[in-house]
C-alpha cells in the first residue's frame, strides 16, 4: 500500500469498489446458472418458484462471501502494511 494518506484511502476505496463490483457479477452469475433451467426446459409452477428461490439464497450467499473474502484480505494487508512502518 502507498505511504500516502490519500493514496491509502483511495485504494481502499478501490478494493472496497472491487469487492462489491464482483460480488454482484458473482451472485448474478449464480443466480442465472441455478435459474437457467426453468427457461431451457420451460420448468412452470412450484418448480420455478422454488428455484428461484433458492438461486437467490445461493446468489446472495455468493456476494457476502466474495465480498468478505475480498475485505478480509484488505484488512490483513492493512494490517501488516501498518506494522511494517
């Protein structure tokens, strides 16, 4: 990380940005490959329902981990850029 205050913050907010930005490809990703199926063999009823539902438990899912698997990350490089000074 830099030495530079705002060039800290800028890339924290850069990787906070990234986080969130893949996160959402991530979870949008998973939700259509779990939903997929009720379009291609035209699924109807309680069928699609309960895949939709369960794409968006899967999808969201998706994000906090992507997310907190990102920010985690940030926090230990924060953490031994910190000790290193």
């Amino acid at each position: 990380m830099a030495a530079d205050p705002r060039a800290r913050r800028d890339a924290v907010t850069v990787e906070i940005s990234y986080a969130a930005v893949s996160g959402a490809l991530l979870a949008a990703l998973v939700y259509f490959a779990v939903v997929a199926p009720t379009w291609v063999w035209d699924l109807s009823g309680g069928t699609a329902g309960v895949l939709k539902a369960v794409a968006s438990v899967l999808a969201a899912l998706a994000f906090a981990a992507r997310a907190a698997t990102l920010l985690v990350r940030l926090g230990t490089t924060l953490k031994s850029t910190a000790a290193r000074r």
